[in-house]
RNA sequence: GCCCAGUUGGCGCAGCGGUAGCGCGUUCCCUUGACAUGGGAAAGGUCAGAGGUUCAAUCCCUCUACUGGGCACCA
C-alpha cells in the first residue's frame, strides 16, 4: 500500500471496471417472480446524437436511482434504448447528403434515401450508447437488450395502436389549418412549435372602396398575404365602423374586390379596427371564413413560395415578397402607416423557421378521450411530478387540448398503415413521377374520395372491388407516436410476455420538463389506454445544465461543455458527482468546471483517508466486524454522524433530491471523519488499534457502499482493496445491500459532548493562529469552567484537546491560574488561558478582547430585550427561553472572561 | 396578457418560523509521515424593496421592482 500513488488516478481502475461489469453482465435484470421489480426505461435519445451535459445529468440521475434500489433489495432494470427521432434525425442526414454529396433526398428518392437513413442507424445509431460505458451507467446495453423505436418489436406496438385508435374512431384524417414547416416541408403538432418574440412591423394598408370611394384601412404584419384576402372584418360593436358591412373594397395591387363583413372575434381597438380575412394563411381568419362562407385562397406554396398572385410575385420567396409588397404598397400610395410591433412569432422547434399556417388534410389523434383518465390521475395524484408545480401546467395543457396531427410529410419514421385501392380510390389520389421517374403519390383525399384500409402490410385484396394494386399512404407518423408507447413497446406490447407482466408499470420517469407534453403527457395516454395502469407513477423532472454564466449551452454560442472530455480530465467520478452536488429538484445548473475539479478533489480525499487506515491497518487480520459498542466519546459521535449522513442520502435520493443525499455523504466523509475523527484515531493506534481500525473500516466500507451509486468507480476499486478487513468480495451492485442507519447509534448526548470539545479546540486554534505560534511550538493552557458537566467533559478528554490544540501542560478547573502573558479565548462555558510568553502582542491581544467585547455586549443586550419581554415569555414554546437563557449566559462569560483578561493586560 | 419560479457574503448555490450555511474565490499561517487535489485560521451578509401576520420572519401573506421559464389566435 505504501507504494501506491498519492493522488487517485482514475483512468487505470475505469477502464478495468467498465471491463469487468460488461464482461459480468451485472447490470442484466431478470424476471424474478416475488421479488420486487424497480423499473426506469430511459429517454431514448435520437440516433443524430452525440452526448451532452444534459444526458449526463439525466442518465446520472437515472444511475443512482437504479443502483440504489438494486442495493436495496429490488430487481432494478433499467431499459435502454434509442429513438429514430423523426424529422430531426433526417434533417441531419439530408444535411450531411448536401454537404458531403451534393444531392438532396428527392434526388435519390425515397426507397434509396431510406437505405442510407438505415445504414446510418446501424453505423452510428448506437454511438450514443457506447458512451455510456465511460460515464459508468448501469445500463444494460448488450445488443439484444437495447430497443429501438423502429425496430420490428416497436413497429408492432405502433400498428397496434394505429388500429385500436382507427377502430375507437380516435384517429380520423381532416382538413385543417396546420402548422406548417416550410423549411422542413411537414406539419406540425400544436407543442412542435415554438413561440419566439421578434420586433416586426404593423403595416397600415389602405383598400379603396370598389366604387372609387375611401374605402378603408387595415393593419397587418404579413402584406404579403393580401393576394389572399377573401373580405375585410369589423367588430359589429365598433363605432367607427357602423353600417359598413355589406359594402365592397379592392384589394390594392390587384382588382379583386372583397366585402367588409362584421365579425365579434376582431378586438375592438386594435390596429385600426378592421382586419383584413385571410382564410387560408391564418387559423383565426380560417375560422371567421368559415362563419362567412368565404373562399380560402393559398398564396404561399408549401416551399414558402408565392403562388396565386400577381405575376410579379409569383414564385418569389414569402420574406422577399412581403418586402416588396410593401414598397409597391407604398409607391401606390397604399401604404398608410408603419408600426413597431412585438410579435410572438410560431418557429419550428427543429429548424427554427417561421411556421405557416397552412391548410390541408392531415391525420389526427382525438385528444378528449384519451386525455381524461390522464387528467383524472394527475389531479387526485396518482401520478405526481417532482417538483410539484409541473402539475398545474400539465393539467391546463390537458384541458384546452386540441387533437393531435400525427401525419408527418417525411420520409424516416413510421410508415402512416393505411393502403388505397387505385382503382376505388382514384379519384382521391394524385400521382406525380419523382425524379427518378416513378410514379409517386403525391395528394390523397377523402373529400374526392379515397378510401383508406388500416392494413400493417399491403392488403392482397380490394375487399369494395377486388382490386389487387395498392398504394400506401406517403406520410409517416410523428416521431412522438412511437415515442408514446415507449414504456409498453419496450416489453413487446401487444405481446403479452413475462416481462410485461412483471416489469410494467414501470417506477419511474426521469426526464426534462422541456418535453413534458410532447412525450410524458403521450406515454401516460397510450399507458392508461392499453393496460388501464399508469405507465409510472413518478415523474422526475430534471434540470437544464447550462453554461456558467447561466445561458443554454448551444453550438452557435460555443458555450458546450463535453462530458467526455471532462471525465477525461477528471474521472468519471468526479464528473458524475459534481452534477449530482448541484442537483436541486427543480433547478437548473449552472455548470462551470470548478465544480469538477472540487468533485476531483473529493474523490482524492476518500482514496487518501482509504490509504491511510490500510497502512494503520498493518497485519491486522480480516475480516473486521463493526464492534458493537463505542469505546470512546468519538466513536459515540462518529457513529451518530455516521447514521445521520447513511439516513439523509437514502432519503433524499428516495425524495430525487441528490444535491442534499450527495452533500450530506461529502460533509460526513470530509469534516467528521477526516478531520476531526481520523485525526482523534491518530493518537490510539498505538493503543488500541484493532478496536479503532475496525470502526475506521467498516465506517469507511459503509459510506463507500452509500456513496457507490454516485461514484460507482472509486467506491468499487477502494472497496476491492479494502477486502483482506472487510471480507466483502461481492460487488456493491450485488450485495442487494443499501447501509442501513442503525436507529440505536444516534447519540445526541455524544453530539453535544463532542461539540464542545471541538469548539474549545477550535477556539484555542484561533488563538495560535492569530499570534503566529509557531507550529512545533507545544503550549501551556488552562480551562476554567464552573459548569461541573462541561469541567467533566473537558478534563476526560485532555487528551484529545492536547492532541489537536498541541499542548504540553494541560490544566482544568473551576478555578485557573492566569499567567500574565496569556491569550484568553471562551467557547460555550468553558473559559481558556493560552500561555504566549514570549509571543503575545499585547495592543493586538487587547484588540482582539475588545472585539470580543462589542459583540458580547450586542449579544447580551439583545438576549435581554427579548427575556424581558412578557409577551416573549408567555408566548415562546420553553425550550426557546431556554435556549435565549443559556445564550445569554454564555454572552455574559464571553464578556466577562474579556473584561478580565484586558484587566489584567493593563 | 395570464401563470409559475427565482432575487441570501466577490461568484455559484443550500436552508426555511427562533436574527444565516456550503463550495469556489480572497487574506494569513503551515510541507506536522493519508491527502498542498492537503491542514489550521480569518475577513466578508440589515437573506431585492415596502407593508402585514406572529412573542419571534430570510422563511408565512400582500404589493412593488427586476431576472428566468411556461401558456395564449390579438391581426
């Protein structure tokens, strides 16, 4: 042990661990009947990517809970797997075709541009998991236990599904105004769209009236879209706007002419009162077309191009368009005003691009009665968030609901299970050739007639006419369909295995609150819906790891830490524990590297106190029991402290408050053990060494085992070289064995005892630091209490004071004898003289005395209000006044002792 | 606009009815045989502001001001 290094150095012990476990397969779970199961299915993260700090916290997170669980006895699984991630997974790869090829998906077609996606998935879509090794994961991921949402199992669950849903009638295709992405040229859900403010422009446009009149002004921030204006609306209530409806007006640069119809839902004071109806490019205008019966015009294509307007327009990009509008508005004196204003403007959440509102046929999930067994669960808490404060939001968001658009106009994901006949459904169909020339389906319609079949594969037989020629429909389902049934599909639903059996419902959720709706929501509905039981009943929300300055790490800001890289420079461990130390529920972490290199250091002390009490340990013989009883006030009080950090840990990682279960663990091993207990365990290995190394060991083993589901490394190499005293071969994972506070060693009689001892000791350090003594230099000191318990304590344990205080003569008593030249320093009642001959600074003594002075006096006036103050002491609970009482008296001796001591400096 | 969080020493954060703690940083002393990735000590805060409840408020309530976030069709 003497030539082991001085510093741990994790690389060696990682590499050797992470081969073990795989090798061991420890991490595998199994269908135990009668044991009890705790099951956590990960976030399947999308196959585009890398690992992040946001993984890293989550994942770390998801660690602790599953190895501690193990440790306490239940069949932890942890089910890993990935997601195909839909829209941003092609994006990516549409990109790098771009980049790398020059070609774009419609160049290669679609049966080609599915092959590339594929062998990207089998080359890279399991990068993410080989990282998961060198964080030191619990996670399982031998190929055949690793799922993916497209994979034959999961492809299953999501027909099965689409065909319950297409049976009850929840999944319908409609007509509707949709979000639409211009850039990623598909529709949206609601929840897919982000709302980012921007400064735009209110334009102030006049239309002339038909018959050459004045006609009337609107405002608008998107003049672009006047080509498709089908009428001008007033608020029936306005004043400035009576008995105009009815009437006619041009819209300029053109020489359509619309009416100006009254409708309530236009704001009263607004703009200028009158807006301007757009049916086809705004879902508020849709609807009060709809009302009116007005025609629905698109000028904007699904590429964001204009069409349906004038020549000049036609083709042009909607951003060039409505700059030009505008100048053409103005040079024909259209253009009435222009106005800053702020406008929270829809962006798609994977391209960023301004989302159209964009009408056409879509398939849709009918939200109502698949929301309200989830809302039923979330509000009598059957299903609860930590932090709680998501509930509210999650119950609003599943009260105003609108149903679902799950058709995605992609090529990577789900295939849409529906088959047209061409021969009945052709009317309904449109064709187009790709560029490769064949025959693609470009437009389906159930207003003209297509007649969808819910077929998994291609029906053989037309079952209206008999018809044998098929074709699919072109769309595929939201990434976040197959996403939903993740914590059934992961077990094989509909299938009914063992292993859904036993495993399902899960235990808990671990995820960010940033996909709250899209995913959480979605996985309880398809949970309730097909097995009647929540799919978990907890739901762990966690953090945002941002930069240290507090901004969201991002590529374009440069501010993105790599986990990686930081467990390179640090060790996993290190890495591990700094997130979790910050890992308040509810918060999100501001991450700075510093905070490593403390969990470094952390991880350097427990490997240097190890190495200490193996060397004191010399040839002492294992295996070493905990004894049963202290010896000593130390070993009383380290035991308490003990038990209290094993108890806090488990309850706070119980509560997923790893910040309060991670700090309570490094206070202990750091302060109590180390610094004061290891120091007191110093001066009796002469004396009484097995006694003291057995409390050290087992101590030591038992924080390790408590700390092992943070720091799975360190505590596993320190453990294996513990072995020879502990007698524990088994890994901490297969122990079944969480240390358990032992309710007999609380001992608060011994916290108190020890607590005084340790503030005389500090008290007197301060002294010797304060006058430089030099530090080989042993001192005389005397104590003086009259408290008789406190005197006790004190003189049976001299040793301990003249241990950590360095004194060679050490007196105690009611009474002391002051020699002049000494430093007076008061903790609780004990009072000490510090013999500094030679030493002492006199004016800086009696500086310090006077210090002392002021703020007992500050102290004692304060005390004194309050105890007399009748309302205090008819009021206050006793133990209050009792406490104020004592406080007072300490003051008082604290003042005293000063009084005394600068007395007799004078 | 509505809702929710946050505002605590230089920085980052805990705490939460009995006048404040941690980590980092700062200053001083120390290579005392586990650890300088260490030890000992010190300085530094009227707990955003104003009211209220209470014997007592950083902690509970109300309002205000900032800072984040969620939701919302205001063209």
């Amino acid at each position: 042990m003497a030539e082991l290094p001085k510093a741990y150095e994790p690389k060696e012990v990682e590499k050797k661990f992470t081969r073990k476990w795989k090798e061991s397969g420890i991490y595998k779970a199994r269908v135990v009947p009668g044991k009890q199961p705790y099951v956590i299915v990960v976030p399947p993260p999308n196959i585009t990517g890398s690992l992040h700090m946001g993984h890293a916290l989550n994942w770390t997170l998801q660690d602790v809970l599953i190895r501690t669980q193990r440790m306490l006895g239940k069949e932890a699984f942890w089910v890993p797997g990935t997601d195909h991630g839909g829209i941003a997974t092609q994006n990516v790869l549409e990109k790098k075709l771009a980049k790398e090829q020059h070609v774009t998906r419609h160049d290669l077609g679609r049966e080609k541009f599915l092959e590339i996606m594929w062998q990207w998935y089998k080359d890279c879509g399991n990068m993410i998991l080989t990282q998961v090794e060198k964080m030191g994961w619990a996670l399982d991921i031998s190929p055949e236990n690793v799922r993916f949402t497209m994979d034959e199992k999961r492809a299953a669950a999501v027909y099965e599904c689409f065909k319950q849903w297409w049976d009850k009638k929840y999944i319908y295709r409609g007509k509707r105004m949709i979000n639409w992405c211009v850039r990623c040229n598909t529709a949206l859900s609601d929840i897919e769209v982000e709302h980012s403010e921007q400064k735009g422009k209110l334009y102030h446009i006049r239309y002339a009236g038909a018959d050459g009149g004045k006609g009337i002004v609107i405002a608008t921030t998107r003049p672009e879209t006047i080509f498709a204006d089908a009428a001008v609306a007033v608020n029936p209530k306005d004043d400035n706007y009576k008995n105009l409806a009815g009437q006619k007006v041009k819209i300029p640069l053109t020489d359509r002419i619309i009416p100006i119809i009254e409708d309530e839902d236009v704001e009263l004071g607004f703009g200028t009162g009158a807006l301007k109806i757009t049916p086809a490019h705004d879902p508020v205008d849709y609807v009060i077309g709809q009302r009116h019966n007005l025609e629905a015009i698109s000028v904007i294509s699904d590429k964001g191009k204009m069409i349906n307007c004038p020549a000049k327009y036609l083709g042009m990009d909607r951003d060039t368009c409505r700059k030009e509008t505008v100048k053409d508005l103005d040079a024909a004196g259209f253009l009435v005003k222009e106005e800053t204003h702020d406008n929270a403007v829809g962006v798609c959440y994977r391209c960023g691009s301004a989302i159209e509102p964009y009408l056409s046929e879509q398939w849709f999930v009918k939200m109502e009665e698949l929301c309200a067994p989830v809302i039923k669960a979330a509000e009598e808490e059957e299903l609860k968030f930590y932090p709680s404060r998501w509930k509210t939001p999650f119950l609003n968001w599943l009260k105003n609901i609108q149903d679902w658009c799950i058709s995605r106009q992609i090529w990577w994901g789900h295939r849409i299970p529906v088959w047209y006949c061409t021969s009945c459904s052709k009317d309904g169909l449109t064709f187009t050739a790709d560029k490769q020339g064949n025959k693609q389906i470009t437009k389906i319609s159930f207003e003209h007639g297509a007649k969808p079949l819910v077929s998994h594969d291609k029906p053989a037989k037309c079952p209206s006419c008999g018809g044998h020629d098929f074709v699919q429909d072109p769309d595929v389902l939201d990434t976040w369909f197959s996403s939903a049934l993740w914590p059934i599909s992961v077990f094989d639903w509909p299938e009914k295995t063992k292993e859904l059996e036993y495993f399902y419902p899960t235990s808990t959720m671990v995820t960010g609150y940033e996909i709250i709706y899209l995913w959480v929501a979605r996985m309880v509905m398809t949970g309730l819906d097909f097995t009647g039981k929540l799919p978990f009943k907890d739901v762990f929300l966690t953090s945002i790891v941002r930069d240290k300055t507090g901004k969201k790490m991002s590529k374009s800001l440069g501010n993105v830490i790599d986990p990686l890289d930081l467990t390179e420079k640090y060790g996993t461990d290190a890495v591990r524990f700094s997130l979790l130390t910050q890992a308040v529920l509810g918060k999100d972490i501001p991450y700075a590297e510093e905070s490593v290199v403390g969990s470094r250091n952390f991880c350097n002390k427990i490997y240097n106190a190890s190495r200490f009490i193996l060397m004191n340990a010399g040839d002492i013989k294992g295996p070493l029991k905990m004894p049963a009883k202290p010896k000593e006030l130390a070993d009383a009080w380290i035991l308490d402290r003990y038990n209290c950090a094993l108890q806090t840990a488990k309850e706070q990682t119980l509560k997923f408050n790893m910040a309060a279960a991670s700090n309570a663990l490094y206070h202990f091993l750091w302060n109590d053990f180390c610094d004061w207990y290891i120091e007191l365990a110093k001066q009796r290995f002469e004396t009484d060494r097995e006694y003291v190394v057995s409390l050290l060991v087992n101590i030591l083993y038992g924080t390790l085992k408590a700390l092992h589901p943070m720091m799975p490394f360190i505590t596993e190499e320190i453990a294996g070289v513990l072995k020879p005293l502990t007698g524990s071969d088994k890994e901490f994972l297969l122990q079944d064995s969480y240390p358990l506070h032992d309710e007999t060693r609380f001992n608060a009689d011994a916290v108190k005892k020890m607590e005084l001892i340790k503030g005389v000791i500090s008290a007197a350090r301060t002294v010797r630091s304060e006058f430089n003594v030099p530090p080989g230099l042993k001192l005389n000191i005397s104590f003086k209490t009259e408290d008789a318990g406190e005197l006790k304590i004190i003189t049976e344990h001299a040793d301990y004071i003249k241990l950590l205080c360095k004194i060679e003569n050490f007196s105690a008593g009611k009474t002391a004898v002051k020699k002049p030249k000494s430093a007076t320093a008061v903790f609780s009642n004990v009072t000490a003289y510090i013999e500094l001959e030679g030493i002492i600074d006199i004016e800086k003594e009696k500086a310090r005395l006077g210090k002392n002075i002021i703020s007992a006096k500050a102290n004692i006036d304060n005390r004194r209000a309050r105890l007399s103050d009748e309302r205090f002491i008819k009021n206050a609970p006793p133990e209050q006044i009792e406490k104020v009482k004592t406080e007072l008296a300490a003051e008082e001796l604290k003042l005293s002792s000063a009084q005394s001591a600068l007395k007799d400096l004078a």
